[in-house]
C-alpha cells in the first residue's frame, strides 16, 4: 500500500494540478451609489467565474474588515466599501477583486 501512496504521490508531482483560475468577479447587489437606511439588512450577491477545475477562494470584505454573511446588518450610519475577491490560493496572492461604495444614513 506505501508503494502505491507514493507512487499515486509521484504521478501527482509529473502531472501537476490545476486549479481554478478566477477570470471574473462581479457584484450584483447592491451596486455602487446605493443608499440604505440605518436598521435594514443590505443582502450582497457576487458571481465569481473561472476557467479549470479545482478550488477557488472567495471572500468579502466590508472596510477591509472580513464579513461571514451575505446578509449584513450594519450598526452605524456611513459609506462602506464592499469587496469581493477571489483567489485560486487561501492566501489570495495574485487575487481579483471588485468593489461597490454604499452609503448607511
């Protein structure tokens, strides 16, 4: 069974893995210039597209602050920056990302 681990291991390292390579990144909700009212939920909707098979990471960010909801409820009033970026690596090196500005009055 180790001989087969390896060499299943080895076949792995010649052939190489592809992973996903996001090609595209859109919010299409809210967009940019939107304005809600302080107390409501403002729901996030992203499509991330790609090419090959394999993992791609995504993740949001509202103000540079990571967010684990696409039902956000903000606490004060203000412009925030929402990101949604995706990677084909958890560290998200070499990631594509787009942006919308809200405002919460």
């Amino acid at each position: 069974m180790k001989i087969m681990g390896a060499l299943f291991i080895a076949l792995i390292a010649i052939m190489g893995i592809a992973a996903a390579t996001p090609d595209h990144v859109e919010i299409t909700s809210p967009h940019n210039g939107d304005q809600f009212t302080l107390g409501n939920t403002i729901k996030i909707r992203s499509l991330v597209s790609g090419t090959n098979d394999g993992q791609t990471f995504v993740r949001m960010l509202i103000n540079g602050a990571p967010v684990l909801t696409s039902n956000w409820k903000p606490t004060e009033a203000g412009v925030y920056t929402i990101m949604v970026e995706a990677a084909n690596n958890k560290d998200f090196t070499n990631s594509i990302q787009k942006t919308v500005t809200v405002t919460v009055i």
